[in-house]
C-alpha cells in the first residue's frame, strides 16, 4: 500500500496541513490485496470552493441557482410573512427593548403562539418544519426590523437546538424538542470559556463518568452564553475520558451534552453589559458537579468538537441572512434621504459621491442575499459539503452589513448619528457579528487552510501517479498539460456555458481569478510546505481572494437564473453583478500580488516587529512630538 511521509497537523482546533512527499512501499500484488479489502472510496467534494483550491472546477452547487422550495413550501412561508412583518410593526417595540435589555413576557407570549421559537424543529416534535431557506427569509424580516430581538430568539432557533436536531437521538428529540418549540423553554449553546474562544477544543469544563457509569460528573463554566440567563436546556461541552480500542491508551476529548437548569449544580451569573443586543440576555454559566445521565451524551462521546462545529457550520449562512434585512432598512433610509435632501441647489442623489455610495450599498446587499440563499438552499437540496461556502458566507455578510450600516449613516449625515433613524442601533447591534459564531479572522484562516490542505492532498495524489508514470499515463499527461495550458495563459476556466451573453465579459473575470488564484496556492505550497500554517500575512489574502471569487460566482449564477426567468429585476441585477465582478477580480489580482511580492513580505516582517514593540511597550511604542527626552 501507499504510505504518506506527511502527517495532518491539528493546531488552534483547525485540521490543518502538512505538505509532504509520496513514498510507495508495496509491490503490485500487495496493491490489489489491498484495493480489494479496501472501503469504497469516498464520495468526491461537491464543494464549489474546495475544488477551486485545487484546480478543479466544480459546478454542481453552483450553476444553476438553487431553486429549492415546490409551490406547496413556497405558499407555507408566504402565510408568515404577513404575521410577521405585523408582529413588528405592532408589537414588538425596539426602543423599549434596548433601553431595558429585555424583551418583555407578553410580546414573547405572542412570538411562542406565532410558532417562531420552532421554525426548524419538525411539525411532529410541535416545530413549524421550515427549510432552512424558509427560515432564511423570516430572518430577513426580523433582522430589517430589530436585530436584538432577532439574536434573542434566533439563538434558541438555531444553535440552541440545532444539535439535537443534529445529532440528538430519537428519545432526545422525543423528550426535547417540543419542550423547545411549544413548552417556552429556552434552549442555549454553551462553549466558549475564560480562556478559551476560538480555540474551542481546549475546553476546560470536564466531565467524569461515575463509578456506576450512569451518569457524568461535570464541573466547569461557560462564558458569554447568550440566553444563559433564561435557558432551562443547555447544549454545553466537556472535556472527557476516551480509551483508544485499538491501543488501550487513554487521553482526553470533547464531549457534547444536553444540560437541564434543573439538575442540581447548574446556574448563571448577571446578565453582560454590552455595547448592542441588549435585550438578547448574555450571562456566564457555570455547573457545580452536575450529574448528568449518560442518556444526555449528544452524539458520541469524544466526538463533541465534530458536534460543535457542525453546528456553528450549519447556521452561519443564519447570521447572512439576518443582516440583509438590516441592509435592505439602511438602504431604504438612504435612498429616501438622498432623493430628498437638497444641498447646493441639488439633491444629494445628483453628486457621483453619493451614487458611488448608495451603488456599492446595494451590491454588498445583493452579494450577501445571493450568498444567504446559495448556500441554505444547497443545504437543502442535500449538500454537505458546504463548510467553506458558509464560513464565507458568515464573513462577507457581517461584514457587508457593517459597510452598508455606515455608510448609510454617511450618507443621512447628523440625521444618522441620531436614534431616530434607528441605524446607530443597528451599528451597535451588528458590531458583534463579526465576532462570534466564529470570528471573522479565525474564519478566514480555516478558509485558507481548509482549502489548501484540500489541495495538498490533491498535489500529494499526483506525486503517487508521477511514482507509477506509466501505469498512471494518463493522469501524468492531463494534469502536465493542464498545468502548462495555465502557465501560458490558454486551456484556463471557462464559465461562460453557464452565463446569458450579457455576462460572458465577468465571467471571464471570474475565471481569470479563477486560474490565478489556483497558481498562487500552487507555489505557495511547493514554497513554504507544512510552514505555511505560520504564513498568516499571506493566508488573509488567500482568504480575501476566495471570498471574492465565490461572491463573483453566486452573483453570476443569480443574475443569469434572472435572466432566464424574465424577472423584472434581471436588468438590474445584471448591471451590480457586472460592477462587481470588475471591482472583484480587480481585488483578488491586488491580494494575489501582495502574496507574491517581495516588498510587501518585507512590509509584513517590518508590521511584525512594529507589533511586537507594542505588546512589549504595553501600548504605542512612540512618544509624543511634544515630550522631552
């Protein structure tokens, strides 16, 4: 059989990569004994952007654009848009909610009678069943509406109950769920720690299991547990005992368990003082030799790192889709005070300033609502190979809504720093996105890596073909030519089967990144090997270029399924979609440039000691023009 000289390095929770070479010890009848014995071989990627880092192209959940709703779910969720949108113009007050950091009982007893504590729990554990693109459009109304309040119940929604969902068994689900979607019992997800945050498998919270194996004995606590405060049912992780059963060696991993309030040990501290979502209750948990049943394992034990993950990477495209409602309000604010404002005798609308701005807005909302929708109705259409596409998705959303939120302040000038308008509480709601449910630079690492070690694996299959090169002819001659075709520029990616004509121009700047952004992971690998997990100045602009080149795709497949189905807006949206995709490749050859120059390596080496002055000065490291030595 083959064996790898190269190992995979877990570092910081992330699984990442370790480039090394190819060795064959195994004569060819050892080959056959073993390809007989042998599982099946896995299915292949359907990742859009996991093919990307390797040279492949991928179109599968990417062209067309999903059309996952019959008319039967599509008429379901139009009957709550109504109660919904109702249920914030009438009842829900977002003034009263952030100025008391609560929301009060009798606007939650009406959101538990309208069902929105269950969206996606199944109608026969008492949930609404939506899909996870129906449950994306009621985020976008109530984010549009009051982000707080969306965070308040969202995080019950989705990540406190979601591992159930996930991994609870039959009795689990049984016993919880309709205590979660109709018993107005709130459910919370407790991971992060004093000393633990995006590290998230170096928990420190342990649990140990009783001398009658019945129950674990758990002792730990959880920091800023959004809904700590109010949850009975907490889907927390601990640190337990596993035995290897093929080497009989202990050691510790992760364990997931559902955590009832009412098990004696359980409590949690104030509520948090925070700078926005107020009304969203963020306590510290703790648990005090909490005997929790062995039945209250969720998932198995030492699996709870695959759990948490799972559970953070199924409903990020959440967190998108909230904020293209907070986009769409910021828009409509603006768009109302530029068409009306008058300075200079003109209308603020009139100055190309303005139209920059407000054009731009626009796009980053139609970039993040084309993201949101892309990858929660891929999930629904069966994809599970869509942990890049959400991390991506997380990370341009936030940080698209935190662009459009300002500048839409910009634009209403004063009128804009004033609560009135409400966007200065939007800005202070959604700052916080960009942190948690994975934080932003975090996500843009695991991007990175995760691709790169996709293609290292890649690169590592050819080196066991270049082993054989004449029993793997073919392999050696398709990817040596696929590889010279690149270099010379001919042979590269082309899209433009999968565009109308008016797009074929960005489509080809798609793939002209495309094929760029392929060499750059190339070199980068052969470069720096293993050592490019330290290469974190390059590895944000190989994060940066993959955002932008997914984004330029969903905008392409969205704009084109327009298009083809005669919607009114297909003009318009064909116009944003070429005006980014410009902007887009324009951005990946910048960041591409950066990875290779020279200048700009001796730039970061020279940012890495300014840095390092700074932590050992406790603060700036220069003094005041006005001090006197």
């Amino acid at each position: 059989m083959f064996q790898l000289t190269g190992q995979t390095l877990t570092r910081h929770g992330q699984q990442l990569v370790r480039y090394g070479a190819v060795r064959c010890v195994a004569t060819t009848s050892k080959v056959k004994a073993a390809e007989k014995s042998s599982s099946p071989e896995p299915k292949p990627n359907q990742s859009f952007m996991m093919n990307i880092f390797s040279g492949k192209l991928q179109t599968s959940q990417l062209f067309p654009y999903p059309e996952p709703l019959n008319a039967e779910q599509k008429e379901y969720i139009q009957a709550f848009i109504d109660p919904v949108t109702r249920f914030f113009n009438e009842t829900n007050n977002r003034i009263k909610n952030d100025e008391t950091g609560k929301v009060d009982q009798e606007t939650m007893d009406i959101v538990w009678e309208l069902g929105l504590m269950g969206t996606s729990i199944p109608e026969e554990f008492g949930g609404l069943g939506l899909s996870n693109v129906q449950a994306a459009r009621l985020s976008d109304i109530s984010g549009g509406n009051d982000l707080a309040f969306t965070i308040h119940i969202g995080a019950h929604q989705s990540i406190g109950t979601k591992g159930i969902l996930l991994y609870g068994t039959e009795a689990q689900k049984q016993k919880y769920l309709p205590q979660l979607s109709t018993g107005r019992v709130f459910g919370a997800f407790a991971l992060t720690e004093p000393s633990v945050g995006s590290d998230a498998a170096s928990v420190k919270t342990r649990a140990v299991l009783s001398p009658c194996g019945k129950y674990y004995i758990l002792n730990g606590s959880k920091l800023w547990c959004s809904g700590g405060g109010i949850a009975d049912i907490f889907t927390t992780f601990a640190q337990t005992e596993v035995v290897d059963p093929k080497t009989g060696q202990k050691k510790d991993k992760m364990t997931a368990f559902i955590v009832e309030r009412g098990f004696n040990g359980v409590s949690s501290g104030p509520p948090e003082k925070k700078m926005g979502l107020k009304c969203s209750i963020t306590t510290d948990v703790y648990f005090d030799d909490v005997k929790v049943p062995v039945e209250n394992v969720l998932g198995e034990v030492g699996n709870g790192f695959k759990v948490a993950v799972n559970i953070l990477n199924s409903g990020r495209f959440g967190l998108c889709a909230m904020l293209t409602g907070t986009m769409r309000a910021c828009i409509e604010k603006a768009a109302e005070h530029v068409s009306s404002r008058v300075q200079f005798k003109r209308k603020l609308m009139e100055f190309e300033n303005v139209q920059e701005k407000l054009a731009k807005m626009a796009m980053h909302h139609y970039v993040a609502q084309s993201l949101a929708y892309m990858v929660s109705g891929n999930m629904d259409l069966g994809s599970t190979d869509y942990h890049l596409e959400a991390a991506i998705t997380k990370v341009f959303g936030t940080e698209a809504g935190w662009y459009v939120c300002d500048e839409a302040i910009q634009l209403l000038g004063g009128n804009g720093y004033m609560q009135a308008p409400g966007l200065e509480q939007f800005l202070r709601d959604m700052r916080v996105f960009r942190i948690f449910e994975g934080a932003n630079d975090v996500l843009r690492l695991f991007i990175a890596l995760t691709g790169i070690q996709h293609a290292g694996n890649q690169l590592k299959g050819l080196q066991k073909a270049m082993k054989s090169p004449l029993t793997n002819l073919g392999t050696v001659l398709q990817e040596g030519t696929k590889r010279v075709s690149r270099k010379m520029g001919a042979g590269g990616t082309d899209l433009s089967g999968f565009v109308v004509d008016p797009l074929k121009d960005s489509a080809k700047l798609c793939a002209q990144s495309i094929d760029l952004f392929n060499q750059t992971i190339e070199s980068l690998l052969i470069k720096h090997g293993k050592n490019i997990v330290e290469r974190q100045f390059l590895l944000a602009r190989v994060a940066d270029a993959a955002i932008d080149i997914y984004t330029m795709a969903c905008t392409l497949s969205r704009a084109s399924r327009s298009v083809r189905k005669g919607l009114p807006s297909a003009e318009h949206e064909i116009l944003m979609t070429q005006a980014w995709c410009t902007e887009a490749n324009y951005r990946v050859q910048q960041n591409i440039q950066r990875i290779h120059s020279g200048v700009f390596n001796e730039n970061y080496k020279r940012m890495s000691m300014i840095a390092s002055n700074i932590c050992s000065h406790q603060g700036p490291a220069h003094t005041n023009p006005l001090e006197v030595d």
